[in-house]
C-alpha cells in the first residue's frame, strides 16, 4: 500500500524550520503595529466571482492558476484565495469598515496557485499583506515602500539584497489611450512576438510589457511608453510620490515596463525584486487600486497595499547568512528512577510558573542516556534529581553550554529557590 503523501507543491514546516518562521512572524507584527495597521484574517476559500471581478478574467491566475471547484451540496463555484487583497476588501466593503473612517489592516496567511513548483513559487504559499482603505493620493503609497524598507533594516538584509523598481499605470482612462497605441504597435510586430505574448496581445496587452522572453523584450524595448500617456494628475502623483521616497532615501529605479500580473491596479505600482533567487526574483510588491471596491459591488473607496511573499523573503535570508536564533530550552529536568519522577514533575512546575522554559524528560532511561537528551535539546542548564535531592528538596545544576569556565561546568547542588534566580539571572543577561 503506497503511503499517503502531502500535495506536490504544498510543503511541511518542520521544527527544524518553523522557529525561522515565528521569529520572522514575530518581528513582522511588531513592525506593521509600529505603523498602525490593524489585523483582519479572512476564509482561505471564497466565491470565485470575487476574484474574477478584482484580479481579472484575462490574467494568468483566472485562467490557469486558481484551485476552483463546485461546491457539491449547492453548486456554487468557490476558490481557494491566491492572494489577499480581494479577500482583505471585500470584508471591508461587507462590514462596513471603511465608510465611516479609513482603516489600515494587514494579514497573514496561506495563499493558492497551481503552478509548477520551483524555489520560490510553491503551490501553497504564505504572504503579509498591507491595505489601507480610504486613503487618496500619493502619501500612503510612499509610505508603504518605507515600511518595507524599514522592514529590511529590520531584518538585517544589507543594501544590495533587493531593488526598488516603480511605475505609475495612470488612470482607466489613461490606459485605455495607451493600450490602443500599444496594440497598434504590437500587432506591427506579431510574428516576432512570443507564443504566450500573441496570446496576451488579444486579452490582457499590458502583459506583454512584462515578457520574461528575449525575443519579446527587444521589440518591447521600442514599444510606446505608458509613462507618455498619463494625465497631468496622474504625472503629479507619480512625482509626488517619487520626490517622498527621494526625502526618504530610498534609492529606486523606474521601470516603465513594470505593470504587476492583476487588473485592479491604476497609478502607482512598484515591486522590491532580488538576484538572489533566480526566476522568482519579486520578493514585495503592490500599488494602488482605487476602483476594486467598485469591482466588487461596493461604493467607491480609494485604496492601496502591498504584500511580501515570507517564503522568498527566508530565502534571501538564508542566501544573506542572516542567522536567525533558535529558542531553546532554559532547563531539561532528568531523574534517576521512578521513585523520583513524581519530585521531577513538582520542580518542572515550579520553574515553570517562575516563567522558565522547561522540558521534562518523558519515559524511563539511564541518567546518562536522559544527559544526552538534555544536551540534544539545546538546554542551558540540566537539572538532575536522584534519590538525596528527592529527599533534601534540592536539585543538582548542571551548565550544558561551554558559556562560562570549568567550575560553573560542574554539577553543583542548590535550593530550588537558588536554581530560580541563577536561571532567570541568566535569562535576563545579568551575569
């Protein structure tokens, strides 16, 4: 019989990896808290009409990357959420969250598509996203680039580890001017075009821009430039909003090419990308998207946000030599026999209501077998009790990391009261 296995695509989280994930996780809250962003978590699963009005019908997620199936009991078609945005406002629009002030809200969670998996671009993947509903103009757009700049600070990633590119799509009626002038161009040029970019050029012409294929980015490269085609507002912004990462100090190149993979965004677009990951080099990414409410059925609400991929963003890490410490135990507790286990269980939980991190050996075995256990587990310290520290109600101290001199090394007995304050002195950086 052939063992169940998981979903090609979709991972495990090992300990062995999982603690890099709750100390990435604990610094991204703390930072999105810094910047006043609420938390909202939405369903992984929604009606699939929700992303065909925000992402578009003639994107490549629609068409070809979304988990959908019909629900048997009542026939509706759902989808299992391949990205945030869509799912974060249509439960704004659904609460009414943003009609009596705006709202700045961030999520974290699982997101799907079905592509072919390769490092970075999993089938199940994991994103942060930001979104703040009912702002206009430029401010919060340039805001949301220093939060991610700060972010990298904060995670110690150095300069040259991700690029900011940017762009300004304008308006709707910006891009439908544009993207009669791109057509005209590209039709021109047909048969020097791509197979998947012929394609696009009927449904979603915007999308050739972003050809990944040689070929197609030489005659990309003389194309109409989107840039030549905005509005006198929308160029304000775009100045604007490039003049507040300029004050900032934030370096950034503009890429006129760069248009992102969904239908809901106008104005500004921008994306942190790094060589460090091959193919799948776009680690953050977002804009502005002021009609998607509309898309949805809801009134008007201006938005923005941006979202980071947490898989891509560990793999710079690594790639950086980021070294991301391990929690560990502050004490493994070991006994010599059964007599003793009930004594074993008592300490635990005493050290463990004075807020220490302990872990008590489980099963029978040797002291010295449960010695290598304690040293496995990282413990700083092993407790070891036998039959005179039952009796006396003291425990033996042993130091397990080589952290101080050959003295403080050896098995020493002390009071439980003692124990106490060596361990939280240690914890606390004090001796």
């Amino acid at each position: 019989m052939n063992k169940i296995q998981a979903i090609r695509g979709m991972n495990d989280i090992l300990p062995e990896d999982s603690y890099k994930w709750e100390w990435i996780e604990y610094r991204i809250q703390q930072w999105l808290l810094s910047f006043g962003y609420e938390n909202i978590r939405t369903p992984v699963l929604e009606s699939t009409d929700l992303f065909v009005k925000s992402i578009g019908v003639a994107t490549d997620i629609v068409e070809k990357e979304m988990y959908t199936f019909t629900d048997a009991l009542n026939g509706d078609s759902l989808t299992l959420r391949p990205e945030g945005t869509a799912s974060a406002v249509r439960a704004a629009l659904e609460h009414n969250m943003t009609y009596s002030s705006p709202r700045r809200l961030y999520y974290f969670g699982p997101m799907f598509r079905h592509e072919r998996p390769q490092k970075g671009r999993y089938r199940q993947f994991h994103q942060v996203g930001v979104e703040a509903l009912g702002f206009s103009g430029p401010v919060v757009d340039a805001e949301h680039v220093l939060m991610a700049s700060e972010l990298w600070k904060l995670l110690e990633l150095p300069s040259e580890a991700c690029r900011l590119e940017v762009n300004s799509l304008g308006s709707s009626e910006d891009r439908v001017k544009y993207r009669e002038a791109l057509v005209a161009y590209l039709k021109d040029n047909e048969n020097l075009l791509d197979a998947d970019s012929c394609r696009r050029l009927h449904t979603n012409p915007l999308r050739v821009l972003d050809s990944k294929n040689p070929d197609t980015q030489k005659i990309v490269a003389s194309a109409p430039k989107l840039l030549n085609f905005l509005s006198a507002e929308s160029v304000a912004n775009f100045d604007r909003f490039k003049s507040l990462l300029q004050r900032a100090n934030i370096d950034f190149k503009v890429n006129p090419n760069l248009v992102r993979g969904l239908d809901y965004y106008n104005d500004v677009v921008y994306e942190w990308k790094t060589d460090y990951l091959g193919a799948q080099g776009t680690i953050c990414a977002g804009g502005r998207y002021d009609g998607l409410a509309e898309q949805i059925g809801g009134k008007s609400v201006p938005a923005c946000g941006f979202a980071l991929g947490i898989e891509r963003v560990l793999a710079v890490l690594e790639h950086c030599k980021i070294s991301i410490p391990r929690q560990t135990p502050d004490a493994y507790v070991v006994f010599a026999d059964l007599k003793t286990q009930d004594y074993a269980w008592d300490v635990s939980t005493e050290l463990r209501q004075n807020n220490l991190c302990v872990v008590l050996h489980g099963g029978a075995g040797s002291l010295k077998s449960q010695m290598k256990k304690a040293d496995n587990s990282g413990a700083k310290f092993a407790i070891i009790l036998g039959e005179s520290e039952a009796e006396n109600k003291t425990v033996s101290l042993k130091r397990l990391r080589d952290e101080k001199n050959a003295v403080d090394n050896q098995q020493q007995e002390h009071s439980l009261s003692e124990v106490i304050k060596i361990m939280r002195e240690e914890a606390s950086g004090t001796v």
